[in-house]
C-alpha cells in the first residue's frame, strides 16, 4: 500500500479513506496546483484541526469494522438488531450512520458511548489522530501560495438536528477561526 504510514496504518483499522483526503491535500496536492497555477477552495472543518479527532462517521465505521462481534441488539437506540453483513459490514455501517443523522445533536455522544459498548469496540483513540488532519501551519502555507478555505462547521456535527443557536455557533465559530489563521474572507 503506498502513502505514508499513518495512512496505511488508518486504512488498515477500517476507517473510511475520505477523512484522510484533507492531509494528502497539503502534502501531495497542494504543491501540485502551485505548479500549474491552479487555485482551489479548501473547505474546512476547524474543530478538526484545533483538537484532531476521528469524525463521527468514520467512529462508526471504525467501530463496526474493528468488532468482534456479529452485531448489536439490545441497545435504547435501535428498535432491532443490526447484523454486522460480511465482509466489509457496510450496511451495517450505513444502518448505523443513519441512526445517528436522524439524532437531535445533544444525543449523538451518548449514541456514540452505547455504540462502543454495543460493538465492544470502545471508542477509537483519539490519540491516533494527529497526523490526520492539516494543521494551521499547513493552511496557512497553503493560502500564502495563493489557495482559498471555506467554512464547514467547527465538529462536522448534522446541522438540520441543532437549535438556531447552535447552527449559528459552528457556522461563526468556523469562520472566525478560517479568518484567524487564514485570513480568508
């Protein structure tokens, strides 16, 4: 498998590749559009960058793939079992993703806690996570090579299940934090 090791070691666990794109940008493609003069819009997940973590989807997925289990059953927040389908478990995976688009935001931690239990999985280690995510240093090397950023949350969280404040809270909260470091405007 090519690519750094942390990439190896993340696609190895069974985490969804997509949430890896965001690093391999700053390292691999960035300098790439530089070379043509190509500029790009980078959107931004900014509580993804002050305090790297795995995004709920790709905990879910990781949960899932990582179990040793069949399945779960029995848990407050599903009506029925969710079989664990082999080989890659991606129903699964998408059964229980959904579950969690369709929770208010204030519950979604607390699914996240039942699910680990549920899967005997745990919850994924954060700590694994430093080298996933673009740092400001590499943003802000990126803007300075002419690149642009725009705003997707502070946590990536279901904008529709949050109260107005709290959509108004990512939504200003991303963008101060983009202007900050990025003086993108």
């Amino acid at each position: 498998m090519e690519g750094p090791f942390w990439v190896k070691r993340t696609l190895h666990q069974g985490i969804v590749p997509c949430q890896l794109l965001i690093r391999e940008v700053a390292h691999r493609v960035n300098p790439i559009l530089r070379s043509h003069g190509v500029r790009a819009t980078f959107f931004l997940t900014t509580g993804f960058i002050d305090q790297p973590q795995l995004p709920w989807w790709g905990e879910i997925a990781w949960m899932v793939r990582t179990s040793k289990r069949r399945g779960v059953e029995g848990t407050p927040w599903l009506s029925t079992q969710v079989i664990f389908d082999e080989p890659g478990r991606e129903q699964a995976v998408c059964t229980l993703l959904s579950k969690y688009k369709s929770l208010p935001g204030e519950a979604t931690g607390a699914y996240l806690d039942c699910l680990a239990e549920a899967t005997g999985s745990g919850r994924y280690d954060q700590a694994d996570t430093l080298e996933m995510w673009m740092t400001w240093d590499m943003v802000r090397e990126m803007r300075q090579g002419g690149m642009w950023f725009g705003g997707h949350t502070v946590t990536h969280p279901v904008l529709a299940n949050l109260s107005r404040n709290q959509q108004e809270e990512e939504i200003a909260g991303c963008k101060k934090r983009i202007n900050f470091w990025a003086g993108s405007e």
